[in-house]
C-alpha cells in the first residue's frame, strides 16, 4: 500500500505561513538537496487547494533541475470543493467523498504520495489514519509573525506519533519524521 508523507516547513514559533518569504540560511544548496531527494522518492503529490495555488504559480512551466522537473512530470492531486479543473499538468481534483477517494488512491498502484502543507487536510488524514508520516523540516528561527490557518500548532485533531528519525543539516534546518500511531494511542 502507497503511504502519504507530509512534507512541512515550520519555524521554531510554529509558523508555517509564507516560507518563502523566511530569511535564507547558510547552506540552502544541501537542505534542496534533502527535499529533492524526498521529492524523487515519491509517485505522486497530493495538496489543499491553497497550498496547490502556491506551488503552481512557482513551478509550473519552469524545468531546469530534477526537484522543478519531477515537480512538473509528477501526478498531482488537489483536493478541493472550489475548483472543477487544474491548469497544471498531470493534476487530478478530488472533491466530493475526499476521505474514500485518498483511500483508494493509497491502495492503488504506485510509490509513496507526498503531501506539501499542513492545514485542514492533514487533520483528515490524521483523522482517518491516512497520514502515514509527518516530516518537519523546523527553520532554526521565530518568524514571530502568523497566525491561526498559518500556525502548526492549532487546535485540531488530537494524535500521537513516534519520531522515526532526527536528521542536523548545515545551515541548523532540522528534519523531524514522525509516524502516526493508530487511533487507539492518541
């Protein structure tokens, strides 16, 4: 079975919000080698509609680098009950029954699915024992800015996960992975 990864950026504040906008650290050129290669190991990548709007308004139509270029190639999904249509190739919106059809997108064929952002679908997969693995790559600063729909820590889905690894890259970035424990041990 196919397993989802959340893949998010936080600060040490818990801000998600606007990573693009966070200050830039010393060795950015081995922390995108780390995401390429999460990225890379993934058949598929799975978004809310926000985060989906963000990601295609930076990579698509762009190519030059293997995260822009598997970015492009990738199966996309976006679940939303806004959008009927995607302009961005090889993308699939889900609506409607979104828990069933996640189920039965895990159970089909294919490699694991990487799901950016952290917001109100991660609480349904969490939910639902669909989110397989958190992995918070935390930005060793506050943004000190941000709030409600911004922040990781908010009010939401209780759950309880174990730290499957801790990775110290260069420019002080920490990669924490986390498996979900089923229900029963929230």
């Amino acid at each position: 079975m196919r397993r989802i990864i959340n893949s998010t950026f936080v600060s040490i504040d818990g801000v998600m919000k606007d990573p693009q906008d966070w200050p830039r650290l010393g060795d950015a050129e081995g922390d995108f080698a780390a995401q390429t290669e999460v990225l890379l190991g993934c058949d598929g990548v799975l978004f809310g509609r926000h985060t989906y709007h963000s990601f295609a308004s930076v990579w698509q139509g762009r190519s030059g680098d293997p995260y822009t270029d598997k970015m492009n190639a990738v199966d996309k999904y976006v679940v939303s009950s806004a959008m009927d249509k995607a302009d961005w190739d090889r993308t699939t919106v889900i609506g409607g029954d979104v828990i069933g059809k996640i189920s039965r997108l895990k159970e089909g064929p294919g490699g694991d699915i990487l799901q950016y952002g952290f917001g109100r679908l991660s609480h349904e997969l969490m939910e639902h024992g669909l989110l397989d693995e958190l992995r918070l790559w935390v930005h060793p600063f506050f943004v000190g800015t941000g709030g409600g729909d911004g922040l990781l820590f908010r009010e939401g889905t209780r759950a309880m996960f174990e730290l499957v690894e801790a990775r110290t890259y260069p420019s002080g970035i920490v990669l924490l992975s986390y498996r979900l424990k089923p229900a029963s041990a929230a």
